[in-house]
C-alpha cells in the first residue's frame, strides 16, 4: 500500500518561496501572462488555441421495479 504524504511548512520559513512570491508580484500581469503563456507552448506544442476535449457518458437508469 502507498501512504500518502503531506509535509507543511510555513511560508515564512522557505526563502527561495517567499523569493519567487516576491518576484512575480514585481512582474506587470501582461509578463505573468506571457510566462504563462510560454509554459504552455512548451507543454502542449505552438498550438493558437487551447484544445478542446468533450466526453459523451451513458447513464444508467436503475431499475427501480426491483424492491
């Protein structure tokens, strides 16, 4: 069995998260999109539009003549 694990730390404690927070919240919104633009180029190719996806699920009435 895999046991989950889930460590807390304050935030206050990790400097390198507190370095990153504080750089990004000194970055214009129009950087952080184009940042975040870029990552997903890199991840789902040069595509100009994001994918989109559609599932169809059957669902299946219970028979409720049975008590």
């Amino acid at each position: 069995m895999i046991k989950k694990v889930v460590k807390k730390y304050r935030i206050e404690d990790l400097s390198s998260i507190r370095e990153d927070l504080a750089y990004w919240l000194s970055t214009s919104y129009e950087e952080r999109i184009s940042a975040v633009a870029y990552l997903r180029r890199q991840y789902q190719g040069n595509t100009t539009r994001l994918q989109r996806s559609a599932r169809v699920i059957q669902l299946i009435q219970p028979d409720r003549s049975k008590p």
